[in-house]
C-alpha cells in the first residue's frame, strides 16, 4: 500500500540520514552505464554509495570508487553483502531500481564499548535487523497506547553503529523489550548490563532485568548521557527464559550493547 512504502522509504532515510548529512569528503565515484546514476558519502571510517536505474529494465553495472579498495561491502535494505575489488562494484539493478552500498573504507573509530566475548544475549548492539528499523533477537511486547513505539537508530550508540530508540507516550504505557531466551543453570551467577541515555530529559526511568534471577526486574533513573547500568543475580532454576526491559516514564530513551555473562 501507499503507507506501507511511505513507512519503507522513511525508516531507509532514517538509516542513511547520518551519513548523507556527513560533511567528511568522500571519493569520486562514476557509473559505466549513463542509465545508473551514483553518488557517494564518507561518515565514520565508511563509504556510503547510491545508485539509482533511470531505465524501466535491468542494467548490469560497473561502479568505480576513486580509491581501490577490496572489501566485502554491504548491500543495504538487500540482506547480502558484496565483494568490492580494487575499488569495482559489479552488480545488477533492476528497471527503476536502487542499491545502497556500505564499503569500509579506513581506520573505525573505537567503540566507547565492547562486547563480552561471554555474553550470551542476541545481536547485544542492534546491528542485525533483516526489517529496516526493526530489531533482530528480540520479541516487542504491545503497548498501552498507540503512541507507543521503538526502531533501530543510526544516529547514536556506544557499540557499532545503532541503538534501540524507545518512546513512551503516557507514564508505564511503553512496549517491552524481551530478548530471545537464554539458557541459565540453577545456582550459576549471572550479569546482565546495558547502556542507556536519556538525551531529552533527565529522570527518565526504566525497569531492566530477569525473572528468572534472584535479583529480578529492577528500576533504574537514566541520564542525559550514555551510562552503563548492571544487575547480578543467581538462577533460581534450570531455565530458559528472557531478560525484561521496558521504558516506564513519559519520553523517549536509546538502549544499546545488552549482554548477559556468567560471573565466575
């Protein structure tokens, strides 16, 4: 339907707002096809490149990088990836179609966090998502009000490149955020911990945790800036169950890097 594709196109902005805004110099980049239009953006270590079909058949295509990388690029919005070679994409676009290619292009900035080689949670940081804007490995509870709502985030994050952007409309009437379900042994302590910011407004407060921990589902007041909060507990059971995480007040908060470990 018309909204379904409006919803489509404005998440995809969404994700490549950061690096169309991005005033870092990108390369030359040029077409061998006068059919296939491209453009090019350098944000964060990384080249952002648009190609656009102006024909109603399919155009097979050499795009041609002003730097000769080899590297493994990522199709956007396609879920596959592919090869670059000294600086060639050769792809095939469809009649009137788009590509969105993400080519590393240099040095990464260091991340403020890393992830557990331990941790046991599903795509911890959000960065795999086969739905634009909707996260992978985890279940999203119903909300209480229609306002409610969360998606993938391009524009902040401690780890990688996205976080979870959550808005609560009305005080405990947001959506829940359930993790796939982790595997957890009976008298084993166990970590769980996640980054939180608050941007907008100090005194946001969300629950986090796990029932099936002796610590349980705990109350935390975030801040305006990305903060780590934690909890431990032990299992009360052989059990596999899920972390809980909920945003409880009036506002919007962004979540990234949840992870669990065992404490040994």
């Amino acid at each position: 339907s018309l909204w379904s594709e409006c919803r489509r196109l404005a998440l995809e902005g969404a994700e490549l707002a950061p690096a169309l805004l991005s005033s870092e110099p990108g390369p030359t980049v040029k077409s061998n096809s006068p059919a296939v239009h491209v453009a090019v953006w350098r944000h964060r270590g990384d080249l952002l490149v648009l190609a656009a079909n102006t024909e109603n058949r399919p155009v097979p295509v050499q795009i041609q990088l002003g730097e000769k990388l080899s590297e493994k690029a990522t199709v956007l919005f396609a879920n596959r990836t592919i090869l670059v070679k000294v600086g060639v994409i050769d792809d095939m676009i469809e009649g009137f179609g788009t590509r969105a290619y993400r080519v590393p292009s240099g040095e990464q900035q260091p991340p403020r966090a890393t992830v557990n080689p331990a941790n046991l949670t599903v795509n911890p940081s959000f960065e795999e998502f086969a739905n634009t804007g909707t996260p992978d490995g985890c279940y999203v509870g119903v909300g209480k009000d229609i306002g409610a709502s969360l998606f993938i985030d391009s524009r902040l994050s401690v780890h990688g490149g996205h976080s979870l952007r959550v808005c609560t409309p009305a005080e405990d009437q947001g959506v829940g955020i359930i993790p796939f379900p982790i595997q957890v042994s009976t008298g084993k302590r166990y970590r769980l911990s996640l980054w939180a910011r608050g941007m907008q407004q100090e005194g946001l407060r969300f629950r986090f945790g796990a029932g099936m921990l002796d610590c349980g589902v705990k109350e935390f007041t975030a801040t305006r800036e990305w903060a780590e909060y934690s909890v431990e507990g032990t299992a009360n059971g052989n059990h596999r169950q899920s972390l809980l995480l909920s945003l409880v007040s009036k506002g919007t908060m962004w979540f990234d890097l949840i992870q669990m470990v065992e404490v040994r």
